[in-house]
C-alpha cells in the first residue's frame, strides 16, 4: 500500500509543482468520467466533468433553483411552443460563435438513438431557429417540464462537431470512441487541457467565458483531477495536503477527518436512490439454475427478495447510518415524493420464505448479482451484505462486482439478470424515474419492467400542465408500481465531501459540483 500512496503523492506533486502562482483545485473521486462526448453518459462523475466545459440553456443553483445559462429566458406561447432566447456574445474556447444554429444541432443530436440524454428530449418535435439568438421549441404535446429537462442538455458547436466528425455521439455501450471522448469544445467556465482517462483530467480557466465578462465570480485558474479508487490512498493525499477535495471520503474516515485541523466536513441528504433491478423481461434467466421460466417475473418473488433484506441493518453496519432506507427509488425533495409511499416492506425472512414457497421456489434458485465497486457509497459491500441475507431465503446469488466503465453497458444493453443501480433525478421530479426506468422502453430499464396501464399513464403525466393534477397522477402510478415491486429499493444516500477548509466549495444535493462557484481564500 505504501508504494502506491506514494505514486500518487508524486504525481500529484508534479501536476501542481509548476503553477503555484494560480489557484489550483486539485481534487479526486473514486471513479473518472466514462467520456467526454456530452451525449455519450447520462452518469453523475461523467457529468460533473463535462459541465465544467460545456454548458447547458439553463442551469441548477447549489439551492437547486432554475436559473439562466446560454438561454436568458423562455416562455410557453402557446401549449406546445416554448420560446428560448439565448444569450449574445457567447463564444466557444475555439472562438467560434455560439447561436441559435448550435441549439438546434444539440437538440438533434441528443435525440440520436446513441445519446444517453435521448428520454430527456423525445418531446420535442421540432427546433424552429427564429434569428441567431432565438428559436422555437416545438413539442409533439405540452411540455411543464421542458426547462427542468434542458438542464442537462449541453451544447455543441455545430460547426466543430462536423469538422471532427462527431455529428452523432458517441455509442458508448457499443464499445466507440469517437474524437469528442477526450477533447472538447464548450462555452463553459473551463477548457479540457489533459485527458488522460483513469489517471488525470487537467482544465484551465477559459478567459474568454461569457461570465467574466458578467462579473460572475470565478477564482479557480486550474483543475487538475486525479481518480483514485483505493479509500486509503485517496484519504491520504488529502490529509497530505496535496488534494483540496474529495467528493466521496469513505465512512469508516469520516471521524478521523473531521477532527483533522485544516479539514472540513460538508453533508447534505442526496437526492439519489440506490435500488435493486430484477430482469423480469425474458422467459428464463441466463444466470440461474431454473430452466423454463423466471421467477423474477411472479411478484411474490420479487416481494421475497425486498423483504429478505435487512435495510435497517446495511444502514447501521455498513452505511455506518449515513443512508436513509426508503419505500421508493425516489428520495423526499422529488416531486411525487410521499412518505406513505416511503415505508418499506417489513424485514421478514420468514413471509420471504412463504412467498418463494407459495410461487413455486420451496428449494430456492441461483442467480448473479452485478454491482458496481467505484460508483455509490460502499457498493460492493451492500451487494455482499445482500448475497449473504438471501442466502438465509433459500436464493444463491453469484456476485460480479466490476468497475462501473464495466458494469453500466450491462445495464444499457440489458444483459443482466440482478444488478444494483443508484438514481438521481435531475429534473426533480418524478418524470425523470418514468422516463427511463419505468415506461417499457427507458433506455435504463434492465429490469424490463412494463405495466400497460401505467404506460398509457405517463405520456398524460408528461403533458399535464396543472401541477395539482399532475401530482395526483403521479400518485396513482407510484402505488402501481411499488404494488408491482417493480425494483428492490434500499436506501437514500447521505452526501458528504471533505475538503481543506481554505476551500470554500457549496455542496449540492445532486452531487454535481460546479468549479465556477468555489472560493480559495488565503
């Protein structure tokens, strides 16, 4: 372990050893960005780095309020029209003028059946470009919730993006690269000087970012990002004073470092859910020893596994009770969060037994788990936790935990029978859940759950304009699918970051953080 710590230590003294001069944040997390294509991964590591380079119409503050970005406003005209006016004197980091032309590219772009982004944009119909700064958004019914969803829509330079030939995005579950994976041109506060994926990202100021010229505060001249898996390893270098901030310090040294002079603690709840998702679409599972049908397609099954999990107890022991266990895959700040809904099944091996019984499964059946080892807050340990808690149901279950650049095509290409998943709702709202995980066709339902009635629910929910409505139509999907345990929910993160208490650096809910707003004071 030594050797490595020391590895790290060098590098890093490397990187910041020549701009001492500038304000540099050097910082790290377990996991790197999968790519820098903007369409390429709707991913949370991989876009807290691209929202440092491109930027999207409409942003979220650190209070998670919509607020202007590359559009200065927007109002519905009619039902299914939303004007957009965009700001002028935006340029790219290449010099090339951001406009209306650039807009509609992204939109188009973002609908290709590759972009990650595509649930995000399906509404739209049509881009209508009025002059060079504004454009008609036309929509196929009305849209409430069209800014919420633009929020994480970055823009492209049209124009750059046909000169290197990355027109389309990236298919990533395809295994491509493409020239935007590890170069980029955005209008944002920062320009990508280094990728050099799984080992450093380097950004530099962009002196030419529309918001200097706004007097938007932005002290932070360099970013020099350096993924570090091993908890150890990552904990040290910020106690050595050569990282500034950690996003995801591991629980067992939450004590150790708030009692370090020089440290601070910053902890929120997270609007993330992690959740279990059961293959429920195919006839037979490829991973288990039950030939001839699925068991994950009877509900009894699926209620089995809920209630052979002891949540209460992965929270206590493993999540050292920095998690919330919850009812839903939605946490409380979401629209259509209830706390009737939230109340979990009761932890009851023997029900879990009766019910195997009752569906046909007395003598239990095998089945693989995937799960991630660098994603979410002791991943792997929760997934051990569980194999052990349905060993004592009668269920064996393999575990396959893999690095997430691994474990997510699985998910994408739905080659999976169990898996872990966390899920984190950008738009705040319900619609994001329904869009890809819940209606038949979401990109991210592995699970292949499908329900004909809520299905012909959601377009209605999408189109709804009166909020009062809405919410009572999403109540009634919600109790659909949680009748249907459509996924195994466990439990809501509690976000924590650790950093040097010279940095200022406002925590977000979302775990997104945007450099432009930290501070470094002297």
């Amino acid at each position: 372990m030594r050797p490595l710590i020391l590895g790290i230590l060098a590098i890093l003294a490397v990187l910041a050893g020549p701009v001492q001069a500038e304000n540099v944040l050097r910082w790290s997390m377990h996991g790197d960005a999968l790519t820098f294509d903007p369409m390429g991964q709707n991913e949370g590591p991989t876009f807290i780095q691209n929202q440092q380079v491109y930027e999207t119409l409409v942003t979220l503050t650190p209070e998670m309020q919509l607020e202007p970005a590359l559009a200065v406003s927007w109002e519905v005209v009619e039902p299914t029209r939303w004007v957009f006016h965009l700001r002028e004197g935006v340029t790219f980091q290449d010099g090339r003028p951001f406009t209306a032309e650039d807009v509609a590219f992204s939109i188009t772009r973002a609908q290709h059946p590759f972009s990650n982004y595509l649930q995000l944009v399906s509404e739209i119909e049509e881009v209508q470009i009025i002059d060079d700064h504004t454009l008609n958004f036309i929509t196929y019914a009305p849209a409430p919730l069209l800014p919420q969803k633009l929020f994480s829509i970055f823009m492209m330079s049209k124009s750059w993006s046909e000169e290197h030939g990355v027109v389309t995005p990236q298919n990533f579950s395809g295994g491509e690269e493409n020239y935007a994976v590890r170069n980029a041109n955005g209008t944002g506060p920062f320009m990508l000087e280094l990728r050099e994926p799984d080992i450093r990202t380097i950004m530099v100021r962009n002196p030419n970012w529309w918001g200097n010229e706004a007097g938007i505060p932005n002290d932070i001249d360099r970013i020099v990002f350096t993924p570090i898996e091993n908890d150890a390893t990552r904990v040290a270098a910020l106690l050595s004073g050569e990282l500034d901030l950690i996003l995801d310090p591991p629980l067992q040294d939450l004590a150790r470092l708030e009692r370090t002079p020089g440290l601070v603690l910053a902890q929120v709840p997270q609007i993330r859910t992690i959740f279990f998702g059961l293959n429920q679409r195919d006839d037979e599972l490829a991973s288990s020893n039950i030939r001839g049908r699925n068991p994950f397609q009877d509900v009894r099954v699926r209620r089995a596994i809920y209630q052979a999990i002891n949540e209460d107890a992965i929270r206590d022991r493993i999540m050292r009770g920095r998690a919330a266990p919850g009812g839903m895959i939605i946490s409380p700040g979401i629209n259509g969060y209830e706390e009737g809904f939230d109340e979990r099944l009761p932890f009851d091996q023997d029900a879990a037994r009766d019910l195997l019984a009752d569906a046909g499964y007395a003598d239990g059946f095998s089945v693989s788990l995937d799960c991630p080892n660098n994603r979410y807050v002791n991943d792997e340990e929760i997934c051990q936790a569980a194999v052990g808690m349905l060993a004592q149901i009668g269920i064996t279950v393999n575990l396959d935990a893999q690095p997430k650049s691994l474990h997510f095509p699985k998910i994408e290409n739905q080659v999976t029978d169990f898996y872990m998943l966390g899920w984190t709702p950008n738009t705040l709202d319900s619609g994001s859940v329904f869009d890809y995980l819940i209606g038949t066709d979401g990109s991210w339902n592995a699970a292949g759950y499908s329900n004909a009635v809520v299905d012909e629910m959601l377009p209605r929910i999408s189109a709804e304009i009166d909020p009062d409505v809405r919410r009572a139509m999403i109540h009634d999907a919600w109790q659909i699918i949680l009748d249907d345990v459509a996924y195994v929910p466990l439990h809501n993160q509690v976000l924590t970051w650790a950093m040097r208490d010279s940095l200022d650096m406002p925590i977000t809910p979302n775990n997104l953080p945007q450099f432009r707003w930290a501070r470094i004071e002297e």
